[in-house]
C-alpha cells in the first residue's frame, strides 16, 4: 500500500493515514487502500480491535484539494459514494471496536471518520475541523448525522457554520470525544488502550455495537426488545461463561473473544 501503512499485533489492527506531507489528506487511492485494511480487518478473527492515527503532525485533513481540482480526479459523486460512505459504513458495521486515535488536526472527511469511530481519543494538541462551509461544501462523511448526536444540536450547527476550530480539550468537554491524553504521553497510552480492548469480550462488544447503532434511529420499546434478543446472544458466548466463572472464583476473566 502506498499512503496507509496497515499492522496487526497482538490482535490490534493498526491503519496509519501515512501522506503526512498534506496532513494525511484522502486521495482516491487512499480511501480505496482504506476499504481494503477495514474488510480484512473485519474479516481476519484474530483482529480484535482496530486503531485508526495519522503519521506525522495531522490526522487527516479530509479530502486533499488538489485531486478535486484535476480534471481527471474523480467526480463529487464518486468521492461520496465510492470514497467516504463506504468507510463510515464499514466502520459501523465493523463487529469489533474501532478506535480514534487523532494525532493531530483532524479536518472534513477526516473529522468526521473520527467522529464515527467507537471510541475517540486525541492527543492534547489535537484539534477538529468541520472544514467544509470554508470551501462551500456542506458536512459529509456521516457528520451531519453523528455530530449533533454527539454534542447537541446547537453545538453542531454553528461549528458546522462557522468552520471554527475546536481542541481537543474543549472537544472532550463537549462530549464530541471520549478522552484527550497529553502529547508526550500519546503514542504509548493508545497502544495500551487498544491492547486492553482486545482483551475484552469482542463478541459482547460487536452485540454491543450493534445495539448503539440501532438506538439511534429506534424507539424505547424496539430498543427493550432488541437488547433481550442481543442479550441471549451474548448468554451463549464462551465470553460469558469465562466473565462469570472468573468473578465467583475471584481470578481476572481470560476472554478469547468467542
Ligand atoms: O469533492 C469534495 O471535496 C467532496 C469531499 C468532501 C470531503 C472533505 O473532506 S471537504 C474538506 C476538505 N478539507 C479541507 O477543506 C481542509 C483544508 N485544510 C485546512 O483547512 C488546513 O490545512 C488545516 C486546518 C487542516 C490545518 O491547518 P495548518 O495551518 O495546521 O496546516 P496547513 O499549513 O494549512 O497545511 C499543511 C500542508 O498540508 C499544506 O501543504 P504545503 O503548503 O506545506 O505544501 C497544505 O496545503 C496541505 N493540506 C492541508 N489540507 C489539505 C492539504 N492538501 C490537500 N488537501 C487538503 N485537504
């Protein structure tokens, strides 16, 4: 691959954004290399968590400019349905965790795949654009549907007007992410994270996932009800059994993610 750079250890699938000399900015050959790490990642079962940085000094800084204005880049329509939707869709189908780890500044598309991941954690001298209105375009990338859920409304439209910059601090108050971590501290602490998710029990996770992902279209009594079918999903993993057997016997649960 040319502009990821794409790991699995330790069950930790790793895809690093690598084209640091335009902020990890997308090209179509990136969203397509993307796709690719994303369904391998779903499909190999010794991936148990994915981790989603950026090399160099940003995250992603959305779709890279220059391609859109070549007139043999691809179309407004194929960025959309070829690029950014198949990324959001596969991150939210993706059966195990999928964790943010914003490096840097994370603009357009590249904010709001963060937005859309499990879990976002950014270093402290991260920041979040929604870059869009500053070029005439509106929010893409499943923003405008993840962004006020995460943060409310009013937060939501006038970042999405305005184009202002947020830090990560004010980002973890607003409730947009779950965690800022200082920056000497980064590298090491989203390792750890991501190691300790994949200890977890990721077929109570995925079922967990699951659940999140329907709450934000379904009612409270599609939702009671989808959580007893989930639940007796879950009552029939290994996980279960272990999480159990491992609480009365008063040891720590060895979860094999079955
Ligand atoms: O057709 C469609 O476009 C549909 C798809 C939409 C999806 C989208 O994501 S639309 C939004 C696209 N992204 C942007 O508009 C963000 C543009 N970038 C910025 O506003 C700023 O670069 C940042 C706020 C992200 C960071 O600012 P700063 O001051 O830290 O860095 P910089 O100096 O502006 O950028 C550093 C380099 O990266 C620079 O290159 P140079 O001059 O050193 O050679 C800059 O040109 C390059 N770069 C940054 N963003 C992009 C980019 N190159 C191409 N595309 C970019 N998006």
């Amino acid at each position: 691959m040319r502009h990821i750079i794409f790991s699995i250890e330790n069950s930790v699938a790793r895809i690093t954004l690598n084209r640091p000399d335009k902020l990890n900015a997308f090209n179509r050959e990136m969203a397509m290399e993307m796709q690719s790490c994303l369904d391998e990642s779903a499909t190999l079962k010794e991936v148990r968590v994915v981790l989603i940085t950026g090399s160099g000094k940003g995250f992603c800084a959305g779709q890279d400019l220059a391609e859109i204005t070549d007139p043999s880049g691809p179309t407004m329509s194929q960025i959309l349905s070829e690029h950014y939707n198949p990324i959001i869709r596969k991150i939210r189908a993706m059966a195990k965790p999928v964790i943010a780890g914003v490096n840097g500044v994370a603009a357009g598309a590249g904010a709001n795949i963060a937005l859309c991941c499990d879990i976002v954690l950014a270093r402290q001298s991260s920041s979040f654009v929604q870059a869009f209105s500053k070029i005439g375009l509106i929010p893409d990338s499943g923003g405008t549907f993840f962004l006020p859920r995460l943060i409310g409304w009013q937060k939501a439209s006038a970042l999405m007007m305005t184009g202002d910059k947020v830090s990560a601090a004010e980002a973890e108050k607003m409730g947009m992410i779950y965690q800022v971590i200082p920056d000497d501290l980064f590298d090491e602490k989203i390792q750890q994270f991501a190691l300790q998710m994949a200890t977890m029990p990721t077929h109570a996770l995925a079922l967990t996932k699951h659940a999140l992902n329907y709450s934000l279209a379904s009612s409270y009594e599609q939702q009671l009800d989808l959580e007893d079918k989930l639940q007796q999903e879950a009552a029939l993993t290994y996980d279960y059994r272990e999480g159990v057997e491992a609480f009365m016997q008063k040891r720590k649960p060895e979860f094999r993610g079955e």
